[in-house]
C-alpha cells in the first residue's frame, strides 16, 4: 500500500484514526502495529513475517545485550544482531549482484557460470533494517535503555508511516513516545496539513516533471539541452518525490502523536557539496556518520584515513540504495567531492564566489551525481554525460512524453525548490489562505489519481 493511493486515502487512513481514537491508551500501541502489518503485506503478506523475525531478534539481542555481565557476552549478542539484519539485507538486496559481478569477472575466465537467483526485495527493507540494528547498537553503547514491551518495539519497528522510506528513526527519539503521547487538536491539524503538502510534492510535482526524465534517459546519444533538462528534471522528481514522501510520514506521524526528525532542509540550496550532505536525507546522513563513519575511525586518526573513511562511507551508501554499479559510481562521485572540499577546509572550490553562484555550481554538480543514480548502466550513463557536453548535438529533442505541461511544472518546481519556505517552517507561522489553498489543491489531486497511472514513490525501490 502506498499514501498516494485511493485505498490509503479513502479507506485506511481513516479506518485506521477513527480505531485509535477509539482505542484505551494501553491498546494504541498494538493497534498501530496491526495496522502497520495490513499497510505492509497488501502487496506481499509473505514478506511480513521477515520483518518481524528481524524485530523478534533484535528485542531479544537488546535485552540479552544489556543484561549480560562481560564485554564478551554483550558483543557476541551484537553480533548476532548485526548478523542477522546484514545477512538479510545482503541476501535479498545483493545476492544477484554478487552472482553477477562473479559470472562478468571469475566466471568469464573459468566458463563457468552461476544462474541469478532473481530474489524480489521486499519493500522497505533497508529501512527497517537500519532502523532496528541502531537500537542494538544504541543499547550496546549504553545510550539507551532497552524497552520491556515487544509490543512498544514492533510499533518502533512497524509504523506504518515511516515504514518503507523513511525517515530513519532512531529508538531513542521515540522512546518516550511509545509509551505516552500527547494528542491535541492542533498537533493533529498541522499533520494532517504537512501531509497534504508532502502530497501535491508527490502528486503535483514530482509526477508532473517524470516525463522529462523518463524521456531524457530513454534516448540514445541526448542532445545537449536534451541532457540537462533531462538530468534536471531528475533532480527535481527525486527531491520532490522523497521530501514528498517524509512530510507526509511525518504528517502522519503527528497524527498519532509521534513527532520524527525532519529528513530535508532546502537541499539544493547548499553552498557545498558538504553542506548538501547535510541538508539532504538528513537521517540516512546522520545514520551513516554515527554508526559507519564514526566507527571507522572518523577524522580522529589522521588526514588520510579520514579520507579513506569518508570514501568507504560514501560507496557503502551508495551501494546501500541498490545493487548496481551505478549506485557505487554516485557513491564514489559523492565522496569525491566531499574529500576535495575537506582538503580546501570543509569550503566549496567556488567557496570566495558570490553566494548565488556557489548555489548554481554546487546544484551543477549534483546533477552530475544524479546522472550516475538515474542511468541504468555505466555506458547509458557516460552516454548522457557525453550528451550534457554538447557531443551529441544541441537541440533539444524529446518525444512527446514530454509536453509543455511537464516543461511547466519543471519551472514550478525550480520556483518552489529556490523561493519558497519548507514544509515546516510553513507550520511554525500558520496563515488561513495559503492553509485552504493547501486543501483545495489537494482534493484537485486526490482527484488526479483517477486519472493517472500508478506512480510508486521511487525510494520503495531502495
């Protein structure tokens, strides 16, 4: 089940609120996790019973953990923790690509070669994975205290609203909100309006400017205008599509009283590449940096190793939104740059030019990572890299998929990704106009959906 849907809207969403309020205090807890298990196995109920195996692990790992008495006991239950979350993970999410990077390297020498098992990833699953590993990792680290109540921990692990895209929420932020929420009208009514706004992100936007991309990235030897209003319109439909996709889990979340971290703060506004990192997908960031960067040794031992720290960082979070090769060129890409920004003291090449146009090189150069995160092959992508240099012509030469109202929504979206406020800081100083402008925009795309085909969020695919 995905927010952007009739059935969500029209049937779930409020099935589920009408039950909660209904729900003793005692009982919301569980009714959000059975709920949380209809929105999970609508595609695939036979993916369920992984998450919560990994969930039952990890309850008892933390527990275990935190009750034993020597550093050998508590790391050996670590252990079984993270062997567990990285063996299904690695399993579901990089067994084919490890059988094929064997058959195109060892398997071209011998002859010999091992059939693909074809595994299907079950959706989300790098999201909880990361999610239930930090509360092991947290409790290893005497951060947090473990909870008594597997039924408070599946709801951590399970809810629905953050469940198969984040945000990456951390036990320790929650903790005290799963066991006592505090519901009002008005944190109910700025949630639901965050939601709305995360919607027409989604609906409006992100869907809109699609065409663009899809169109750009289908063709053969791009043009040059064809390339870069390709790869901007990319650029656009991701940021759209997954800041999208936050507000409305955050929205969701407030709903029931849960307030999560925010996950997007005006990313292409960044003056740097390092200023980026931490504007964009702030909690998948700060996951990174805590429990693989920080581990690794971070900048504490040295200027080359925290370099070599930064890269292994970087390709492994690359390589963590998928099994391709072009995954871990984004994540090289982007480490490249974060280490040539460190050598010049964490400042942008452009650093001493006027702001605007460190915003301007810095959004150039994201798009050049997003040429690697888009492009189904290395050769499509240097094919499109080829195009945004003006190797392949000029003009700008797209089939019809791409009309003009997509080339209007692509200005729409450059207006609203530089001029106007987030999301939330929307909510801090609410005003009625732009509140019923919000609502009448989003009963127009609730309406949409009729008339569109199925557009999944993209990041279910990571």
């Amino acid at each position: 089940m995905i927010f952007a849907s009739q059935i969500f809207l029209q049937a779930f969403l409020g099935l589920v609120i009408v039950l909660y309020a209904l729900t003793p205090t005692k009982g919301r807890s569980l009714l959000l996790t059975l709920a949380s298990f209809v929105f999970y196995g609508w595609w695939r109920p036979d993916f369920l019973p992984l998450m919560i195996f990994s969930a039952v692990v990890d309850f008892i790992a933390g527990a275990r953990l935190h009750a034993a008495t020597s550093d050998r006991h508590r790391r050996a239950w670590l252990f079984v923790s993270l062997t567990v979350n990285l063996g299904l993970l690695g399993w579901f999410k990089y067994a084919d690509f490890a059988i094929g990077a064997w058959n195109d390297t060892i398997g071209s020498w011998t002859g010999s070669h091992s059939p693909l098992l074809n595994l299907l990833l079950p959706v989300g699953i790098s999201f909880y994975t990361f999610q239930s590993m930090s509360y092991t990792i947290d409790i290893y680290r005497r951060e947090v205290v473990p909870t008594r109540s597997f039924i408070d921990f599946l709801c951590y692990v399970t809810l629905f609203p953050q469940l198969v895209a984040g945000p990456i929420v951390r036990y320790r932020d929650i903790a005290d909100q799963l066991r006592s929420r505090r519901h009002t009208l008005e944190g109910f009514a700025r949630g639901a309006w965050l939601f709305q706004i995360g919607f027409l992100k989604k609906v409006l936007i992100a869907d809109s400017v699609a065409p663009l991309a899809d169109a750009s990235f289908a063709v053969d030897n791009p043009s040059l205008l064809t390339a870069w209003v390709g790869i901007t319109a990319y650029a656009f439909q991701i940021y759209f599509d997954f800041s999208g996709y936050s507000d409305m889990a955050i929205g969701l979340g407030r709903l029931f009283g849960f307030e999560f971290p925010a996950n997007f703060d005006q990313p292409y506004r960044s003056r740097s590449i390092t200023e980026f990192w931490r504007r964009w997908h702030m909690s998948l960031s700060t996951w990174l940096r805590d429990y693989l960067y920080v581990p690794l040794g971070g900048n504490r031992k040295g200027e080359i190793r925290t370099y070599v720290n930064l890269a292994i960082t970087m390709l492994l979070g690359g390589l963590w939104h998928g099994a391709q090769w072009t995954f871990v060129a984004w994540g090289a890409w982007q480490g490249a740059w974060l280490i040539l920004e460190r050598l010049f003291g964490k400042r942008a090449l452009w650093s001493s030019f006027p702001a605007w146009t460190q915003v301007l090189f810095t959004f150039i150069v994201t798009l050049g990572g997003w040429v690697w995160f888009r492009a189904a092959s290395i050769p499509k992508a240097l094919d499109h890299f080829g195009g945004m240099l003006g190797l392949h012509g000029l003009g700008l030469t797209l089939p019809d998929a791409a009309n003009r109202m997509a080339t209007t929504f692509l200005l729409v979206a450059a207006l609203t990704v530089w001029l106007a406020p987030t999301a939330e800081a929307t909510l801090r100083r609410p005003r009625l106009l732009p509140a019923l402008t919000t609502s009448v925009l989003f009963l127009l795309a609730v309406l949409h959906l009729w008339f569109q085909e199925y557009t999944p969020f993209l990041y279910f695919q990571f």
